[in-house]
C-alpha cells in the first residue's frame, strides 16, 4: 500500500524584504585594547589593537569593500546594490576603546562602523560597576555621552540600542536557570510573566533607550543589537515600531554563508530584518581571519545524539537533578555537535505525545522539564539542541475532541495521530508549537516519524483522488513569538563549527555559542 508522506513545517519567516544579492560579511566586535595576551587573555571577546588594525588592513586589500548601515537599508529598500563583498562593523556594548582605539582607526582607514550601547551603562554613575567578564567595570570603562557624539556627528559611526537594561540574566524557569532578558518570560513563584507583561517590558526598555540615544546624539538608533543575540518576531515588531527596523543576530559570517551551511543556494531566501554577524573571538590574529574568511562553511559535519527526556524524568525530582547530570556529563564526554532533545512524554511507547515536557494549552504537562535541560546542555555542554516533536501523534485529554480529530488507522499498531485535514487539528497544533517557542530556548526542530497518512486512512481527501492525496501539505501557524538568536554563533581561531540542516530556525537560547581549538563547541554567557 502506497504510504504518502506529508511533511507539516511550521513556518513563521515571512520575507518582506526585497533581496539583496551581493553577499555581506558582518563581523563584531567587543572590546579593543593593547594588553590583550596573544592566546589565553582572561577577556575572551577582547581584541588586540595590532590584530584590529591588521583587519582592517587585510580587508581593504583583498577586496573587501566597507559599507555603511545606511547603505544596508539602502540596498534593503531596493534603492541601491550592495557591492561584492561588503563588509560592515559592529562594536558591543559601549565599550571606551570604541572611542579610544577603534575610531582613530576608522578615520585612518575610512572604514564606516555601528557601535552599539547599552545605554544603561554609558556616563555610568561612580557608585556603580557592571559585571563583565574577569572583572567589573566602572565608568572609565563604557562610553560617555559625549564620545558617542562625537562619533556620530563625524558621519563614519551609526549609533544602535543594545537596549538600557535587558543586557542580563532573568530567572527562565522554576529552578532558576539565568536566561536572556530580551526573550525569557520571567519566572515568579506566581508563575511564568505574560505575554503582556512581557512585552510591556520589552517596550519600556526599547522606548527608554531609544529617547536617550535621541536626545543625547541627535538621533534617534535605527539599529538594534539584541543582547546575546536573543530576540523574537514581537520583539523585533516592538523595535521596529519605535523606528529602530534592521536587527542583528550572531548566526555566521553572512547571510550567504549562513544559507551555504543549510543546504541553500540564494541569498535572497533570507530576510535582511536580522543580519548575521560573525562574533569574533579569542584575539585572532590576520591569519585567523583570513583561515576563517576562506573556510567552506558547506563542509562542515553535523555529530547528532537523540536523547529521550522520558528516561531523564523521574516522580523523584532529586532523582531527575541526578539523571540531568549524568546526561550532561555524557554528551560532554561524546562531544557532538547536536542534541535532538525529546520534549513530549511518551510512557506507553505508541509513537504519540500523552503529554508534554513545557506549559501548554491542550496537554498535561508531565514536568517543566525541556526548558531546563536543553539549557544545560546548551551551557554546560556546548551542543546545539533541537526539540524533537510530533507532529500529529497527540493523544488529548478531552476524550470526545480526541475521538473527533483522531485518524480512523485500521491497523491498530499506527501511531495514534490526528486528522490534519481538521482545522480544528491545524489550530492545535500549532498552539503547541507557539507555547514551545515560548517556553523554551533551542535551536531548531525535529519532526517526529508520525507526519504521514496511509490511503486507506483517508478515502476521502481529495474528492477521492489518489494522485491528489501525495501531495505535500503545509500548516502555517500564526505569529507566534518566534524566538530566534539567542544563542549566536561566535568563532575562534582555528575552530571548526557544525551547521544542520535544520527544519526550522524556531528559537535559540541566550548564550553565544563559542567554538573552542579543540573542535568542540563550549558555552560563555556574555
């Protein structure tokens, strides 16, 4: 009998932007100081200012060409073209070498740059430091208002929000793991923050930064640099309703190499409302970069383990804390470059989800458990992790909804599915993966083996047309708050990264990912 797959993807990308064919190598930076050892500086995300210049040297002589934001959203509005290989700059966090290192050397080489702020911090008040990486700083280590003027009025710096106050850890969940402020709804012994309050705060914080960035410079940040590179589809719509419409996540060297890791060929498959930035870390020296630059990224190979969050679980939570640790210790000794993480509860082994393993709105949820080990693993384990989930293999609660929706199989082995010919099926589902985007921080999605229907399960699709019923089907769910960034990628010399395939590009936790010399991949939150 004919099996007829039929792949569901979920697809919350909507490209509004017109194409922009010419590739555009992004790379960010962080601190640039003299001090900074060759190899082993406490600061990783520190650059030394030899190794800056040699750069920007190694740029403007092999071709290279140095654009401007301006030029970017040119290009994106279709007014303009980008020329072959545009490179553009990015500056963190406000740092003062911003403007006692870098901008000599952007006036000497004309390069044009974006400097991001996290207006919090700059004219920082004596009283106050920031934790940041070995040490903490004051304000003799962040920018002044004044500098930031000074940048911008000499026509080569475009100043971006990096936001006031969301460049921070909030509690994620009920054990307290620290996640990214900008996408995490906030864990109260009440429960997780709503949606609105949530947003509410998101908006506050963007609205804030974005007067003072105005009111101190002149103009009002058309940028935004999520912190951590950890943002979603409503925090973007926030920004852009504030007038800040491009954003930067940390996904690679450029949108073409970005898609070249996918298995895609064009660079106009990609929306230029987030631009991929290469994070560079580890003080690279201009052999680095240009090993880094030249890689084929395509090459790169994918170590997948699938891990089965039903035997992590126990009724004991102490016994679960134990099993999670056992877990993280082994996929560190193993060291793949990807986790498929199971985030339904199947005890009963028929293929379909009895109940799931984060808050939703249809099924019981079994613990509040995926979100906390897939940021373990995320953490203490370096992977790239993907929430592995059905697709129509759910069995509800409501057992006359269930009866209603369910596939009449006539072989009582089949997975128990539902009908996606069902609108009622559509909705569901697609409520589920809303609630999982919101719960959680991943990176991708694993389709469960339950997205096909047998011929004789469904006579009736099609007006009865066999032929008909092979073609492949699509949901679309609605917005949902797609997270996206929140674990960028960062690269160090010599390291080699893995890529995937991936299904989708749902969310991604708030912690850069950074690839060690070993090959395999640690976490650093910064």
């Amino acid at each position: 009998m004919m099996r007829a797959l039929l792949m569901l993807v979920f697809v919350g990308l909507v490209l509004a932007c017109t194409p922009v064919r010419a590739s555009l190598l992004v790379l960010s930076y962080h601190d640039i100081r003299d001090d900074v050892a060759a190899k082993g500086d406490p600061d990783p995300y520190a650059v030394s200012t030899t190794n800056f210049a040699q750069h920007l040297d190694w740029l403007h002589t092999h071709g290279y060409t140095p654009v401007s934001v301006q030029q970017v959203l040119d290009a994106r509005a279709g007014d303009a073209t980008l020329p072959e290989r545009a490179v553009l700059l990015t500056f963190d966090d406000g740092l003062r070498s911003a403007y006692t290192h870098v901008f000599p050397l952007l006036r000497a080489y004309g390069f044009p740059a974006l400097v991001a702020p996290v207006t919090g911090w700059v004219d920082l008040p004596e009283d106050r430091s920031v934790p940041y990486g070995p040490r903490d700083f004051d304000a003799e280590d962040f920018l002044t208002w004044a500098q930031l003027r000074e940048m911008r009025d000499s026509g080569l710096v475009e100043i971006a929000s990096h936001s006031h106050d969301l460049h921070r850890g909030v509690p994620g969940n009920p054990f307290g793991n620290q996640m990214p402020a900008a996408t995490t709804r906030i864990w109260h012994e009440a429960g997780y923050e709503s949606d609105a309050a949530w947003e509410a705060r998101i908006r506050a914080d963007l609205q804030a930064s974005r007067d003072l960035i105005a009111r101190h410079t002149g103009a009002a940040p058309r940028v935004i640099v999520w912190p951590y590179a950890a943002y979603n589809d409503v925090a973007n719509g926030v920004a852009a309703s504030l007038g800040m419409t491009l954003s930067f996540d940390l996904e690679g060297r450029a949108q073409a190499g970005d898609l070249g890791q996918q298995g895609e060929t064009r660079v106009e498959q990609v929306s230029l409302d987030s631009l991929a930035r290469l994070l560079i870390h580890r003080n690279p020296d201009v052999r680095d970069l240009a090993g880094e630059l030249r890689r084929d990224l395509s090459l790169d190979g994918v170590r997948a383990i699938q891990v089965d969050l039903d035997y992590v679980y126990d009724d004991d939570p102490a016994q679960t804390a134990r099993n999670l640790d056992v877990l993280v210790q082994r996929i560190q000794d193993i060291g793949p470059s990807h986790v498929f993480l199971q985030a339904f509860a199947d005890p009963d082994g028929d293929g379909a989800a009895d109940a799931l393993y984060f808050p939703n709105r249809h099924l019981p949820m079994r613990a509040d458990l995926f979100n906390r080990v897939a940021w373990q693993l995320r953490t203490r384990a370096g992977v790239r992790v993907f929430a592995w989930m059905p697709v129509l293999g759910y069995v509800l609660p409501d057992a006359e909804l269930q009866a209603a929706l369910r596939i009449d199989a006539h072989d009582p082995a089949e997975i128990p599915r539902l009908d996606p010919g069902d609108p009622r099926t559509r909705a569901l589902v697609a409520d589920l993966y809303e609630d999982l985007a919101r719960h959680a921080a991943f990176d991708g999605l694993l389709f469960h083996d339950d997205a096909y229907l047998r011929d004789d399960e469904i006579p009736g699709y099609a007006g009865g047309d066999p032929a008909q019923r092979t073609r492949r089907w699509s949901i679309s769910p609605r917005r949902c708050g797609r997270r996206r960034n929140a674990g960028g990628r960062s690269w160090s010399p010599h390291a080699t990264c893995s890529r995937d395939p991936s299904w989708s590009r749902i969310p991604k936790p708030g912690s850069r990912s950074v690839w060690t010399p070993s090959t395999r991949p640690t976490t650093t939150p910064r």
